[in-house]
C-alpha cells in the first residue's frame, strides 16, 4: 500500500513515543498475563474479513471517544494491532496522551500475525 507523506510523517512521530513489539513479544505477553488484552483497531469491514481469534475490536475511527469505556482502568495492558503496525502506532500514542501506560503497537499488524501463523477468526 502507498501512503502518503503527511500519513508517513505522523507515524515516524508517534513511533518515536511508543512502544512496539513483535509478534513473539505478543505472544508471550498473552501467554504470561490473561489480563493482557489485544485490540484490532482495523476498520470494521477490515476486522470482518478477518482477525487475530482471541482480539477485540475498536476500530481508529472512534478510538479515543470508546477507549476508556471499555477499559476504564489505564494500568491495562494493551497491545495494538493494525493492518502492518502504522495506524496502531498512532492510537498507542493517542492512549498514553490519555493517561494509559501499559501500550505496545504490534510490528507488523495483521499481515505479520498472518505471516507468523497466529490463529484467526472471521
């Protein structure tokens, strides 16, 4: 996919004031702690078409405005994942400006979750 340079520019950003880590890291995080929650913050026809099976979904567009309704507690740690790992980015750093401090953007989205063959739903 081509993204645009304003896109490209704000992802660098945000990169720089988060947390990422890969699909081990995820793996084990998960593993290690139930509480551990992972969220799809796909589009919802993207979420449709498939996603991580034991994920939740909230998708970018209503972010900020649900997060804290579904997850009340900011000590709740929560990975992040997107389509390849830029837009959740954006929304871990969008968390912590909301006071949350336990947030990880998941590299390589969903194509790397598929790639590494983490099991999916629809």
């Amino acid at each position: 996919m081509h993204h645009s340079p304003g896109f490209l520019k704000l992802v660098s950003e945000a990169k720089q004031h988060v947390s990422e880590i890969s699909v081990a890291e995820a793996r084990a995080k998960l593993a290690a702690n139930p509480k551990v929650v992972l969220l799809d913050v796909r589009e919802d026809h993207e979420w449709q078409e498939g996603h991580a099976a034991e994920a939740s979904h909230l998708g970018k567009g209503i972010f900020e405005r649900d997060l804290e309704k579904r997850y009340p507690d900011p000590d709740t740690e929560i990975i992040m994942y997107c389509g390849g790992g830029f837009r959740s980015a954006m929304t871990c750093e969008a968390a912590q400006k909301m006071g949350y401090r336990q947030v990880h953007s998941l590299i390589g989205g969903y194509k790397g979750m598929v790639a590494a063959g983490w099991p999916m739903a629809k």
